[in-house]
C-alpha cells in the first residue's frame, strides 16, 4: 500500500463520518422533533453539542 | 458527466450516509450507555429501528446495484479481489444488520413503548449496539479494500 492510498482511505474515511453523521443527526433531529417531547429534543441536543 | 461517474457519485454517496450514519449511531449509543438513563436508550432503539429499515437499507441497495453498475461501467472483472470481497462483505453485514439487529432494535424500541424502559431492555439495546459495531469494523474493512484495490 502507497502513501497517497493511505491518505485516500483516511481521506473518505472522515468524509463518511462528516457527511453521513451529520444526516444522521438531521434523521435524529427530525423524529425528536416529531415526537413533541422537548425532553427528548433537549437531550438530543445536548448530544450533539 | 459519464455515467460512470454518476454511478461513482451515488456509490460513494450511499456508503456515506450507510457507515457515516452508522458510526454516529454508535456515538449515541455510548451517550445513551452513559447517561444512565433507560429512557434515552429506549428513544435510541426507536430511532434505530426505523433508521435502520428506511434510511440504511436503502443505502446498503443503492450502494451494490451501483457497485455492479460500476463494474460493468468501468470494465472491471468480477473476479477481481475487491469486487468479490466487497461483495461477500457487503452480504454478510446486511444479512446480520437487517436480518437482526434491526428487526431486534425496532422490536426493543416497540418494547420499551409499550411496557416503558426498563434496565433489562436497555442491557439488550446494548449488546445489539455492541454487534453492530462489529459490523462497522466490516465496513470500514471493505472501504480500505475498494481504495486500495489489492491484486489489481
């Protein structure tokens, strides 16, 4: 394995977790919201941050 | 644009949401653990089980029809150690993925909705955390195997 294929795979790697995390938490976001409990959004909230 | 290209797109972007979302769901899950409180475990296998079923299923088809397309496209051999290892991996994890966990979580999560969150419920929402993040090191196994492309 190169250099560059190992910076090209720690490269996606983090651009999954950047990218796909924060939808995830959009998806989080939305159910808490639709829940209509502030606890669960407050909680969530505090996750994130 | 090529179509290639598109595929690559819609390739890469799917595995994004699938594995990204995944490994965030893992973070949550650990603050979930910590927090102590059997509530927010119950709100994560909620969360997971419907996730899992209409956000990750989707990813994990969209990820290998455009996986084969990419193939096809590109002129690759299927008989390439990437493609038949990415495809054995990818089998494995969406059968122990949406063949268990999921169904398991979304059947915790209506558990804890219907009876309330309980220690117990919560002890298992865990452990089907903890199979999950076995599955997550697959997938991450796979990536490093479509970049680097070993024997090609």
């Amino acid at each position: 394995m190169s250099w560059s294929e190992l910076l090209l795979f720690v490269h996606v790697s983090v651009a999954v977790i950047w990218v796909g995390g924060g939808l995830m938490m959009q998806f989080f976001a939305i159910r808490a919201s639709m829940s209509g409990d502030p606890a669960r959004t407050a909680t969530l909230g505090e996750d994130i941050g | 644009m090529t179509s290639y290209e598109l595929w690559l797109f819609l390739h890469i972007t799917a595995a994004m949401v699938w594995i990204g979302g995944a490994i965030t769901a893992q973070v949550f899950g650990v603050l979930a653990k910590r927090s102590g409180d059997p509530g927010q475990s119950a709100a994560l296998g909620r969360n997971l089980g419907f996730v899992g079923m209409y956000v990750f299923l989707p990813s994990a088809i969209i990820v290998v029809l455009t996986g084969g397309l990419l193939v096809e496209d590109g002129n690759w051999d299927w008989g390439e150690p990437f493609v038949i290892l990415g495809l054995l991996g990818w089998a494995v994890v969406v059968a122990a993925a949406f063949g268990y966990v999921v169904r398991e979580m979304g059947k915790a999560g209506a558990r804890m909705a219907a009876e309330g969150p309980s220690p117990e419920l919560a002890a298992r929402v865990g452990t089907l955390v903890l199979i999950a993040r076995v599955l997550i090191v697959v997938l991450v196994a796979i990536v490093f195997v479509m970049v680097v492309k070993p024997g090609t």
